[in-house]
C-alpha cells in the first residue's frame, strides 16, 4: 500500500469517527505532514499569531449541535508554521517558557493531532501545545514521551531518567540538592529526603554509581557543618546538620540496596556468564546486574562521559 493511500484511508477513518469534513481533515493532514520536523524560529510563530484572522477551531465545528456545550472555545488562528487551528494564548503561554531564549530561537514540530495538540521541541526541551485550551504542559525530554518531568531539576520523566547516564544523574544530583538546600532556609531536617532523591539513586544503582550520586546530594543538598559559619556559631545547630546528613545518607543508602536487591531478583542471567546473580548484600561497585565483579565492565570514570542532552 502507497503511502499516499495509507494517509487518506487515514482521513477517511478520523471522518467516520469526528463527523468532519473530509476536505477539512484532509487539509490539516497535508499540514500535519508538511509541518513534522521542519524548524521555526519564535518570533515567526509570534508573528503569525498576532497577524493571522480569528477562526473557529475545526474540532469546536465538528461537535454535533445537540451537544454544542453553552461556552465558546478560545480565539485561535490557523498557524501555517504549526499546521493545526491553536489558541493564541496556548502560543504566548510558550513564548513566555521560552522568554529568555530570544526570538531567534528555533523550534520544531515533532508531532501533531490536529484535534487535540501540537508536540514542540526546542533546545533539548518540548512542550505539548493544547488546541482545544490557553495552555501548554512540559513533557518528558523523552523524543515521542507525553508524560511530564517528575521535576524541575529532574526533566525526564520517573521511566525515562532510568535511561540517562550517569554523569546526567551526577548533574541532578546536584541541581536537585543545591534546590533543596535553597528551600531548607536553615531548616536541617528540610533538607533531603525527597522522591527525587530516591529516583537518582535508583536510576544510578544500575551503573554501580549510587555512591557518587548519593555523595552528590549531601554535599550540594547540605551545607558543610565544619566550614559554614552559620552553623558552628550555634551547637544546637550544629549538631542538628550532622545528624539530618547522617540521617539522609543512610536512608539513601537502604534506598540503594533495595534497587540493588530488586534488580537481581529480575535478573534471570549475568549478561557475562549467563550465571544467575545470588541474592543477598553484595558490594556496591560493580553493577547488580553481573553476578560478580569479575564479570562486571570496567566502570568510566562519569567525568570522562560525553555530555550532551542536559539543555
């Protein structure tokens, strides 16, 4: 089958199941495809935004007048750029994301359903446009991923930051800890023990580098008891800090071994010997994976690593 006749049996099917005109479907479709993976700059979408006439969305249309709702959709504009019917305030809701980028920054339509949203990319991060309201949401800088980041210092979601290296983990480890450190505001038992923590950790047990992620978070996520003025100056203090980083580095050390544990109860075979990897406490410098450390690869030092899609 053509890929021609495969797109307009396509058409046909969003005809019988929205009610719209095929014509109107099949015109979006052309933009659809015309539009994935071509670039844009800012200032040309917030161009055409303020310059092109108002329209009535073509999903609003489609509704049957016995379930017309009483309210009205928001003021769009069909956008040549972005191929779909999409609120002006959905676009100034991304200029405003994307305010100190400039408005040379390019984008990108990475996917599109012209009956509900517009995917956008740009500079490592995307955005899911909604057509039917003034909004957007961030998603997961997982290509092809809806779900949102579990964070803003963690900007893949909770499945997909698994798959990130361990320098980007040691990176947000560090963002996550200095963020949490800012909000404590002096506060020691403020400081850690978030989900985000537990999520690098987890995500870095699989490269045997929990230790180097958890040694990141204390010392970015606390101050240093033996050099910050602010607490030597009070015992009580003091001896609070010590023990809420105590208290934080051995709870995410339990929070290691538990993925450690389930990673090898998972594990049917050592993707080395074919062994199966034995329950129990084992060290961690070698991943839990491998049934031993001499079947393990030699770790790279994270320093060493590429890093390349932290944006």
């Amino acid at each position: 089958m053509t890929q021609d006749r495969k797109r307009k049996q396509s058409v046909r099917a969003r005809q019988q199941h929205t009610g719209r005109r095929y014509t109107v479907l099949s015109r979006e479709d052309a933009a659809q495809h015309r539009q994935v993976g071509e670039d844009f700059s800012l200032g040309e979408l917030l161009a055409e935004c303020t310059s092109a006439p108002v329209t009535i969305p073509a999903w609003f249309k489609a509704i049957p007048d016995s379930y017309e709702p009483s309210w009205e959709p928001s003021k769009a504009f069909f956008s040549k750029l972005l191929g779909v019917d999409i609120p002006h305030g959905t676009v100034l809701e991304l200029a405003g994301q994307l305010a100190q980028l400039g408005l040379g920054t390019r984008c990108r339509v990475e996917s599109s359903d012209p009956d509900h949203r517009v995917v956008v990319a740009t500079e490592g991060r995307r955005f899911d446009l909604c057509l039917t309201q003034e909004m957007l949401n961030e998603c997961c800088r997982q290509p092809a991923c809806l779900r949102r980041p579990f964070g803003d210092d963690i900007p893949w979601c909770d499945e997909h930051v698994h798959q990130r290296s361990l320098p980007e983990l040691l990176q947000m480890a560090d963002q996550l800890g200095y963020t949490t450190r800012q909000e404590a505001d002096y506060e020691p038992e403020r400081c850690g023990g978030g989900p985000g923590a537990d999520l690098l950790v987890q995500a870095a047990v699989a490269y045997a580098g929990s230790g180097q992620v958890i040694t990141n978070l204390i010392s970015s996520g606390f101050d240093d008891p033996d050099s910050a003025a602010e607490w030597s100056s009070d015992d009580t203090l003091e001896m609070r800090l010590r023990y809420a980083i105590d208290r934080e580095r051995l709870r995410l050390r339990k929070v290691a071994e538990a993925e450690a544990a389930r990673i090898r109860r998972a594990t049917d075979a050592c993707p080395a010997c074919g062994a199966k990897p034995t329950p129990g406490p084992h060290p961690a410098d070698y991943p839990p994976q491998y049934c031993s450390l001499r079947c393990a690869p030699k770790p790279v030092p994270a320093s060493t690593a590429v890093w390349s899609t932290w944006a």
